[in-house]
C-alpha cells in the first residue's frame, strides 16, 4: 500500500520518507533525525506542540488522510501570526500557499497517514466490526507514536474530536500519560497547530486523488467528473452510477462499505446465492464423539455405588456406518 498511494503524491513538495504508523496505511513525514532535530538544525527535542486533524472521513471517494502537525514551543507565536485556520474555510490556493509555508519551514514538522479506500473498507466490512471512529483514533494514536519515534518531545497535544471529546481526551491520556492533551470539537478553528494539521491532510488528500491511477482500465475521471465525492453530491452519484462494474462493484477509488455504494451494489449488481450445506439431523455432531467417563472411586465402597452409565444411542449416521468411539490412541 504505502508503495502503491506513495505514487500519487508525486506533486506532494515532497516527503522523503514513509513511516508506519499502525493504521495499515501509507504514511508520509518531512525528514529529521533520530535525535528530533531537523536537517536545518531546529531541535524537536525540546517541548513540543502537535496538532492532529483529518480530511476526507465523510466522502465516499477517495482516501482519508490523518495528519499530524509540530513546532517547539518557543515558536507558537510565529505559528499564529502565519494565520492559519480550519482548511475547509480556505480556497485551494491558499491551503497550497500555506502548505508550502509548512514545507519550506525548519521549524515545522508534519506527518501524514494517507488510508486507502481499500483500507478502510476492508477494516469496516469484517465479520468483527472495526468502525471508522477507532480507525481514526488508531491513526491519530500512530501519529504520536511515530512523532515520538522520531525524537520529536511531544509535551502539548491538541486533537479534534471523534466521537465524545471527554472519552477521547482520557482514552489518549492513558496511553501518553506524559503528554498535557486537549480534544476539542473544532479543534482546527481553536489552535494554531491543529489548523496547520487540517491544511497538510486536506492538500494531501486533494492531490492523491488529482492523481490517482486506476488500476482498473478504461476509466477517465477528473475533478469535475468525480465531484466532491460526497455521497449526496449528484456528480458523485452519476460517477458511482456510471463505474459500477454488476459482478466485480466500483473501482478502487470508491469505499466499498459506505451505504451509499451497498445499495447501489443490492439494486444494480448481480445477485449471489451461497449454498451452504444443511444440517442433516441425523448426523452427530463432534460433541457426540465424546463420552463423559465416570470418575476413578476412591474408596472400595466408592467403586460398589458406582453403577455403570446407560450406553449413549448411537445416531444413525454412525451406526450405520460401523463407527464406534476411540478411547486409546
């Protein structure tokens, strides 16, 4: 995966690195060294500030991207007067600019976890459900984790929230007990730092998808083609309507497990039936190869009140077959 999402992010001015950060997912960061300090010399090392937010978590195109921001904080004033806020208030241009500001700096850092589709649906559709709010929190979880890695001193952390904010904020408190937490609904319209996170994830996202290759053939498809990939955007919905193979379902960009496409699949594609044996009750089950054995007696009075249990009736299906129980292997 990490191989395969890290294509589209050619234009990305650019990560030099991946890194895992236990989402399953591609992760892209800015280089530093072992020590926390950048190659311009700005050392992480000491306390620093991180922000996390995430774009692409509604939209039933596309990857979602968690990404993670950082500064020492000595420099929270200079990252306030850059003027920075929620990406989704801003015009294309003006994330691009500030992500270049982000790039082009020493003293920022950042870390982006780019989820395939793919991903997301394949941890959505398991038997045991992996819904998209722990999908989330594992990928903000791994943002610290691979932050820390790197020798970044992470001393303040601010997240915007999934789900409950309070059950969030005590739920990353006790695994970074060491870290002052904040999880705050809004959170990119609140700090600095936050904001700085929602500009590189919402970018990344922007351009993964600008760029991505289809793995499936024949398939053109641009902004203008694609919409907002929103499920209640109606160019999404001609794009769903349009690319949706009846036997194999959507290309790779789509997310499988989104209502959306389920019933689009249930109205549109081919019908499946799986034929599963029926229990012929005539057939023991594997509990019937069991006896239940009567204790050892303690004691000769014991071994005279014991009486031997009556024999089990054999189902047909084993006694016409001749098969009797094994008791010495």
């Amino acid at each position: 995966l990490g191989s395969t999402l890290f294509k589209h992010f050619q234009n990305l001015e650019p990560p030099s690195a991946t890194a895992s950060t236990g989402s399953g997912a591609a992760a892209t960061e800015t280089p530093s060294s072992a020590s926390g300090a950048s190659p311009s010399g700005e050392d992480f090392s000491e306390p620093c500030l991180m922000g996390i937010d995430e774009a692409g978590r509604g939209p039933v195109l596309g990857p979602m991207v968690y990404a993670c921001a950082y500064c020492t904080l000595k420099n929270l004033k200079r990252l306030k007067d850059i003027g920075f806020a929620d990406s989704k208030t801003l015009t294309a241009k003006s994330r691009d600019r500030l992500l270049s500001v982000i790039t082009s700096s020493n003293w920022i850092g950042h870390i982006e976890d780019v989820i395939s589709p793919e991903t997301l649906s394949g941890k959505m559709l398991r038997k045991v459900k992996y819904n998209l709010n722990q999908i989330s929190h594992d990928s903000a979880i791994g943002l610290v984790r691979a932050a820390l890695a790197k020798g970044v001193n992470v001393a303040e952390l601010y997240v915007d929230t999934v789900g409950p904010a309070k059950k969030y904020e005590e739920k990353l408190s006790r695994i970074f007990p060491n870290i002052t937490i904040q999880v705050r609904a809004k959170a990119d319209s609140l700090f600095a730092i936050v904001s700085a996170a929602s500009i590189c994830a919402k970018v990344t996202r922007d351009r993964a998808i600008h760029n991505w290759h289809f793995r499936e053939k024949g398939i053109e498809a641009t902004p203008a083609t694609l919409g907002s990939g929103y499920p209640g955007d109606p160019t999404t919905k001609r794009f769903l309507r349009t690319h949706l193979d009846p036997v194999f379902g959507f290309p790779t960009l789509v997310r499988f497990s989104w209502q959306t496409t389920r019933t689009l699949i249930d109205a549109q594609g081919v019908a499946v039936d799986w034929d599963d044996a029926v229990p012929d009750p005539s057939v023991g089950t594997m509990m019937s190869f069991i006896t239940t054995g009567t204790p050892a007696p303690s004691t000769a009075a014991g071994a005279a009140a014991c009486v031997a249990p009556t024999p089990e009736k054999r189902p047909p299906f084993w006694a016409g077959r001749h098969l009797a129980v094994g008791t010495a292997l």
